[in-house]
C-alpha cells in the first residue's frame, strides 16, 4: 500500500515537473517576442512624437504618446511573465531538493 502511494507521489511531482518546464519555456519565448515589439513600438512612439512635434501636428503627437503607452504596456506584460518565470525555476528547485509542494496557482495543466 505504501509503494503504491509513493508511485502516485512521484508521478505527480514527474508530472508537475514536466508541466513546469514546459510552461517555462512556452513564457521564455513568449518574452523574447514580448521584448523586440516593446523596443519596436517605442521606437515608433518616440519617432512619430518628434516628428509630430516638430511639424506641429497635435493628432500624430497624441497618436506617438498612445504608442509608448501601448509599448509601456507590453513592458508591464513581459516583466509579470518573467516573475512567474522566476517562481516556476523556484518550483523546480524545490522539486530537485525534494522539498516540493504542489500549491502553486501558476501552472494550469489543462492547457499544457
């Protein structure tokens, strides 16, 4: 009785291992992308701010701020995954230490 309970302990800690690394790598990539449209959306921020700016055009200054602000967005966005990305290397430290509890919210195993 007991070796069948540790055999559905360690196949749910294999389980949730491989769920982790799998989410990991899926929010690496996604980051890598989320990184280059910031940089690029900025950029055409600022570009359109100062050119509107320097032709005196208030609706293309307006539309250059909405761009950073958009840019600022994907920011946010990107900083928030690698954080869950952090926590996730925690789990899978925990889970090489041995001291592994499955309690976590971040990993949602039903889209893996």
């Amino acid at each position: 009785m007991d070796n069948k309970i540790n055999e559905i302990f360690e196949n749910n800690i294999i389980n949730d291992l491989d769920n982790i690394i799998k989410r990991q790598k899926q929010i690496k990539r996604l980051n890598v992308i989320l990184i280059y449209l910031f940089h690029l959306i900025q950029s055409i921020g600022i570009f359109t701010t100062m050119i509107a700016t320097k032709y005196n055009k208030t609706e293309y200054i307006i539309l250059g701020v909405g761009f950073t602000i958009f840019a600022s967005l994907i920011n946010i966005y990107e900083k928030i995954n690698s954080n869950i990305s952090d926590q996730l290397l925690q789990d899978i430290i925990k889970i090489k230490n041995g001291n592994y509890i499955d309690n976590t919210k971040i990993i949602d195993n039903t889209n893996l």
